[in-house]
C-alpha cells in the first residue's frame, strides 16, 4: 500500500523525537545532576574509611607513620621512590628540609592534590607529624578512589632533623614546658560502657560524584584544622566535661587498662571506627575528642571522622604532652634523630656540615 506524504511527516517527526531524547540522555550522562538537590552522601566517605582503616598499618606493606630511620634508609636507596611534601612554613622550609621536598601548606592541599603523584610514596612532613597526619588520612582516603598513598613521617621534623632546625629560629620543643602535667590525673578504672549505637551523620555536599564528595568533604575537614575545631589540648581533653563533650582513649583494652584520662570511653585502634564495629556509637551531637601516644594517630582519626561528619577532635601530641615519664602508659615517647640523617637535607642551616 502506497504511503502517503502526512505518514512520512509523521515517521520523521517520530525519529526526530527519539533523536532529541536520546541525545539529552547522553547529555546528562556526561554531565549528572542531581535535581533533587543534595543527598545523604555519609556512605560515600565512610565507604573509603572502612577500606583505609581496615588496612591501616600495612597498606603496600609500609607503615602509616613510617619512622624517620626506616625513611632515612629507604630515601637515601631511591629518592625517586617518594614524592615528599613539607607542611611546614615557607620560612623555616628555606633554613633546612629534605632534599627534594616541596612546600605547601595543609590548605593548598585541594589545591595540588591532582598534581600528586599516584607512582610514587607520598610522605607528608611538618613540625611533629600532627599536621603531616592530618593530610595523610585525607590523602590516602581521596586514593581509595586515584590510588594515592601517603605516609606520615613520624614525629615530623622533630624526629629527622635537630630542634635547632625544625624552626628557622631555633625554638622548637615538641615535648612544651611540662609533659607530665596530668600524670597525676591518670586513672585504672574500667572502661565505661559505649553509648547506645544510633545513627551515623548526615553528610551533603554539591557534588555529583564519589570523588567530588570526598574531595568537598576534604576540604570541610582541612577547614576545621585550620580553624582549630579539629584540634584539643591535653588540657582540654583532661578537663573535658563528660555531660557534653566525649573523650576517646584511642588504645587497645589492655593499653587502656595501663591507665587513662577519668571517663575515658576505649575504643580500639582501627577495628572500633568502621561501620562494621562501633562507629555508630559515637554521638553526633557532641564533640568527640581522640587521643593516642602521639596525637599522630588520633589525627588521622579525626580527619576521617571530620569528613564524616563528627565533631572530632585530636588531642594534639596525646600521652607525651600529659604523662610523658609515665612509662606504663607513654609506650611511644617521642625522640628526636636517633642517627645522623643530615645525608639528605639541604638548606642554610647545613650549609657548613
């Protein structure tokens, strides 16, 4: 049967319709959006804490906070292994760094986190290694999506090089004025029972994609650094007040039970923050404050949770800024070069080595 020319009018009006539809849905598939507006997006980074945590000590068979004699060795093997950064001022990274290191500071890290490296180690340096963990943790959550990793040089500065060259002024003392302030406030107590499990956070954010998500999350956390509510003191955290403010001793049972801050909750390292173990038992309403051994640890935990949305805090330098001399509970004081690694620095304060 011969078609007439209203039929061909139709068909073509039909194929340009389908056309039109599947070209915006290639558009929007190049392009999502979200016309919803922001969702919960708290799997997003919890996703890459629990993958990050699980593997905490032994991601490509390295230790997170990698001490400055193991990285001596290692740098001084192959420096084209590692991509070090320096958190430290511009200043006193002038007066003495290590060879080959870039600067910047914690807030450009958005800034250069593409320019990182996915080939090599990143190592993140500062003044003590708290800092340096704070990016560490962001880094290394950001690469369960590129594949960075990132290590934290332990103790920072203060454990490679002499204190007289941390600062270019030469002040420098990671242990402050008194670390045995509140050795005497130490208790053996049990540990009191976790809060009832409830819900997690909820997180929202303008991005479209998991990598977007944990990038703006990033920087949340990277604001709350800067601005000191990521951060206790040892003060702070023993004269906490437990009707509004939580405090974590971030030790095994048995490191707990060696002595702790009064109405400390235990929360064992790694296992206790994933969503698989206690992590929904802490409170999404309060201030959340961490301590370890150095304040290294507990930063990388309060980065986590800062991008998850908790209140969280580390108390800066932990034990070794409250009860250094106590050795039962002090099992990781801190100490400065245990060698002479001046092989691989640079800047004036070696110039006459």
């Amino acid at each position: 049967m011969k078609r007439t020319l209203p039929t061909y009018a139709t068909l073509l009006a039909m194929m340009l319709m389908v056309f039109a539809v599947s070209g915006c849905s290639d558009d929007d598939d190049d392009n999502p959006t979200n016309p919803n507006g922001p969702t919960d997006q708290f799997d997003v980074v919890a996703t890459a804490g629990n993958t990050y945590f699980d593997d905490y000590n032994t991601v490509s068979g390295v230790g997170v906070n990698i001490p400055a004699q193991d990285f001596f060795l290692a740098y001084s093997a192959d420096p084209n292994a590692f991509y070090v950064v320096d958190l430290r001022s511009s200043t006193d990274y002038a007066n003495a760094h290590i060879d080959g290191a870039v600067q910047f500071g914690l807030g450009d890290l958005m800034n250069e986190i593409d320019n990182l490296p996915t080939d090599q180690m990143i190592v993140f340096t500062c003044y003590s290694g708290q800092t340096a963990s704070y990016a560490t943790a962001i880094t290394n959550l950001i690469g369960t999506i590129t594949g960075h990793e990132a290590r934290n040089l332990k103790f920072g500065a203060s454990g490679i090089m002499d204190l007289q060259y941390v600062r270019a002024s030469g002040d420098y003392n990671y242990l402050g004025s008194n670390p045995n302030q509140f050795a005497a406030e130490m208790v053996t107590t049990a540990a009191p029972a976790k809060p009832t499990a409830g819900d997690f956070p909820t997180v929202t954010t303008d991005a479209s994609s998991d990598l977007e998500i944990l990038k703006a999350r990033a920087q949340v956390a990277i604001d709350r650094w800067i601005d000191g509510s990521a951060r206790w003191t040892g003060s702070d955290a023993a004269n906490h007040d437990p009707a509004t403010e939580m405090l974590v001793n971030y030790f095994s049972p048995a490191a707990y039970a060696d002595g702790h801050l009064p109405d400390a909750y235990q929360y064992t390292p790694k296992s206790s923050i994933l969503t698989t173990g206690a992590l929904n038992t802490l409170p999404t309403d309060m201030p959340i404050g961490f301590y370890c051994y150095t304040g290294q640890t507990s930063a990388q935990v309060a980065a986590y949770l800062s991008m998850a949305g908790y209140d969280a805090k580390t108390v800066l330098y932990g034990v070794n800024r409250m009860c250094f001399d106590d050795t039962a509970i002090n099992d990781v004081p801190w100490h400065g070069p245990e060698n002479d690694y001046t092989s691989i620095m640079t800047g004036p304060a070696f110039a006459s080595k």
